[in-house]
C-alpha cells in the first residue's frame, strides 16, 4: 500500500504524461525500433498513472493516436525516400526474414495489411517502411494511417489507464488476496507460455514431433496407434498437441475436482478472492461483466453458434457440424453431471440461476470449448509460425468471460479453473476425434460474414432479452 503510494508519488505533470504516451506509442509504431523496446507494457504504465490522476480519457486517447499516426508516417516516408539502402542498412542485413516476411504479408493483405499489420507482432514495425518501399499511394496511406490508429489507441490504452483508476480499490485487499491473486496470475502466464512452447515442439516441425515420428517408424505398434490417429490428408500431422492437451488437462481436472471435493466447501483461496472482487465498485466493469454473463448463457451461445452450425449444415460438412455440436452437447451435459457431483452452492444466487449450483464454471467451460475450437481449426489454415496468435487471441477472449463470473459473485475461483480445465478436455478430444475427418481442398467458410452475423445476433440477444 505504502509501495503503491510512494510509486504514484513519482508520477509526472498531466502535460508530460500526455507528451510520453504519444513519444511511446510514436517509437512503439516506428520501423525496427517498435520490435525492440516493450511498447505494450510503458504505454500500459503510462496510461495507469494516467488514470490516477484522472487525466481526462479522450486526452490519452488523442496522444496515443497523434503517436502512433507520426510513427506510421515516419515510417513509411522512411521506406519511400530510402528504398534502395533499407536491405543495407542494420539489423537487416543480419535478419533478411524480417523484410521478406514483410514483404509477404503486404503482397497478401495490400491496402488492409496497413490496418492489420499494427495488430500483428512479428511484422508490425516493418510494414509502413514497405508499404513506403512499395510506393503505396501516400494518400491511401494516410486515410489507412489514420482510421488504424483510432482503433489501436482505445485497445493498448484502456486497459492500463481504466487499472490507474480503479488501483486506489484493488490496492486495500483483503488479507491474503494479494497472494492467491499474484500467484494464479504467475500460474496462468507460465502455463500460457509452457502450452505455447509444448505445442510448438509436438506440430509439424518440432523436434519432439520429429523424434516420435523416428520411433513409431523403428516400433510396429507404436506405428499402428500413429496410424490410427492421424488425418488421411498427406498434410496433416499426428495429434500430438492435442493428445499432451487431453493428458494433460484431464490429469489437472481430476486432481482439481478431488481437491474441491475433500474441502466441501470453498477453498482457502476462494473466500479471499471473493471478497476482492466484491471490493470492485466501477460501474463500466460491472457492466461489462453482466454483458458477458449473458453472451455465455444458453441462450448467448446458442445465437452465437447459430450462423456457423448452419453454415455447416448447408455446405454438408457434417462431420464438422456433428464434432462442433456434439462438443457444445457434451460440455453442458458433463456440466450438470459434475455440478451434481460436487453440491457446491454459490456464493450469491440471483433469481436466474436459482436452483444452479456452482462447481464447476458452466460459462467458462463453454466458452473454452467454442473459442477454443474456433482458435483450433483457425490455426490449422495459418502458417506455422503465426499459429500462437490464434490460441493467445482465444485466451484474451476466454478470460474476461470467465472472470466475470467473479465480479458479478455468482462463482468461486476455484470454479473457473475446474470450468477452464473441463472446457480443454472436451477441446481435445473433439480435435483428436475430428482428426480422421479432415479433408483437403473443401470451401472455406465466410469467416467474415458469419462471424458478423454472430456478432449481429448476439447484440440483439444482450439489447432484447436480458436474463430473468
């Protein structure tokens, strides 16, 4: 607490605040440079101490803008007048993949890979120096520049300067709470980063993939299981990710639910963590989780999934629409059955969810199951090294659906990790079962449109039929 005070104590003028965020967001956009200094994590300091001292939103907003436009533009201007030394010039005559993958991503996207490339990690500081190099028309790129801009701000800033806010609440926790909040953070990060590296190492061109390949060559009846599991498409790798997925979390799961079992009640960590979130008085974010509450509901996936199950159905791809389906089936089933199983009562029961128990999180283990699949097939039309965008964009989607249930007090924390851990089971085996049904060259789905026919949907539901 004294910490927290003596570190905001040091915060600088509103003026100069507003001048670093827009020097960050200008260096974080910049060619090469944006690759090098952690953008992300000063713009979200900066931002916070914003917020503290209650700096007016759209201030911050227009700085990070004004920064990531002269950036951009720099850029770019940079690529045009300097064409022919750029592939000269350090770091890239060390790292010549930096431009071809440049390169290559602009050749695909053209006018649009402006907007997404401020997005994507790998090549968002190369792809204005490109577009310059390409001789993209200046205007065009400035309208792009510009409306790219106005998205980015709102995304890299918010999060950091509504924390600056809310810090003097979430800084007077309870005993205890700082400790069981600080290490499941560290917790997710690692398994985050672990899963990431795992799953590199089992696909197509990891090493470990390569060494069991070798050994089910040398080992008949390691070769019949190979065999038996995998794709009938000559592209398609073995399952392996999704078999260490399903060992993994199934193991976690059943020590999980033995450990929720014995305490027949709430764990030590739940109490203290329930009482921090009932310490969180913003009326945005308690909103925001109501909101979420009811895209997760029965109701709220089943609007969700609508568009796609249909979609499948028309293009006759049924192995999908049954795999897809009977996973969203099977999930709410094992739900009831484990939910029955434990007896778990809630901490607070409104009128909508009487007679629900609590463990585990329906919300959360649907809501892995669909954003998970989602990511899944998704990654498997990606190139492999952009793969672990598709699975950390399912984790930023999954986790404030599944912490909302906190701050809304409908479940313990220990319920959202037996709902993420359930939710991962049933991804697995849905990915191992689909395997043998994969089919090369089939029609891609109109990723865009159905996913804004969800999304049209799912705003009807939240706007006309709130849950009662």
């Amino acid at each position: 607490m004294n910490f927290t005070h003596w570190l905001y104590s040091l915060s600088p003028s509103p003026t100069l605040l507003l001048f670093l965020i827009a020097a960050i967001a200008l260096l974080e956009s910049f060619a090469v440079i944006g690759i090098v200094i952690p953008g992300v994590v000063l713009l979200s300091a900066a931002a916070s101490l914003a917020g503290h001292q209650a700096v007016a939103i759209w201030m911050v907003l227009i700085a990070g803008v004004i920064g990531a436009f002269i950036g951009d533009a720099l850029s770019f201007w940079l690529g045009r007048t300097q064409r022919a030394r750029i592939p000269h010039w350090w770091p890239f005559t060390r790292h010549p993949a930096w431009l071809e993958r440049g390169h290559a991503f602009f050749a695909r996207y053209g006018t649009f890979s402006i907007a997404f490339g401020r997005f994507v990690g790998p090549v968002r500081p190369f792809i204005p120096l490109i577009a310059g190099m390409m001789s993209m028309s200046s205007r065009r790129f400035t309208l792009v520049n510009l409306v790219s801009a106005l998205a980015w701000a709102p995304v890299y800033l918010l999060p950091g300067y509504w924390l600056g806010r809310s810090w003097e609440e979430l800084a007077m926790m309870p005993p205890g709470a700082e400790r069981w909040l600080l290490s499941l953070t560290l917790a997710l990060l690692a398994l985050g980063l672990l899963f990431s590296w795992f799953r590199y190492q089992l696909g197509s061109e990891g090493r470990l993939h390569g060494w069991l390949e070798r050994q089910q060559a040398e080992h008949a009846k390691l070769g019949t299981i190979w065999r038996a599991f995998r794709s009938p498409a000559p592209a398609e790798a073995f399952p392996l990710a999704s078999m260490a997925l399903l060992l993994t979390s199934l193991l976690g799961l059943i020590a999980w639910t033995t450990w929720v079992l014995i305490h027949n009640g709430p764990l030590p960590m739940d109490r203290d963590i329930h009482e921090l979130a009932g310490m969180i008085e913003q009326r945005w974010l308690v909103g925001s989780s109501h909101t979420l509450a009811e895209i997760g509901d029965k109701l709220g996936i089943t609007v969700l999934m609508a568009p796609w199950l249909l979609w499948l159905l028309w293009a006759r791809r049924f192995a999908s629409l049954l795999h897809l389906g009977g996973a969203i089936a099977a999930v709410g089933l094992i739900n009831i059955a484990f939910k029955r199983l434990a007896g778990r009562a809630r901490p607070d029961t409104p009128d909508y969810l009487t007679g629900s128990l609590s463990y585990p999180s329906a919300h959360t283990s649907t809501i892995v199951v669909v954003i998970g699949l989602t990511a899944a097939f998704a990654a498997q039309v990606m190139p492999q090294r952009y793969r672990a965008y598709a699975y950390w964009t399912a984790i930023l989607v999954c986790a404030p659906m599944a912490l909302s249930r906190l701050v809304i007090g409908v479940h313990w924390a220990s319920d959202l990790i037996g709902g993420a851990l359930l939710g991962l089971v049933v991804c697995a085996i849905t990915r191992i079962s689909y395997q043998r049904y994969q089919r090369i060259g089939r029609e891609t789905p109109p990723w865009a449109w159905l996913g804004a026919a969800s999304v049209v949907l799912i705003t009807l539901r939240v706007l006309l039929f709130p849950p009662v």
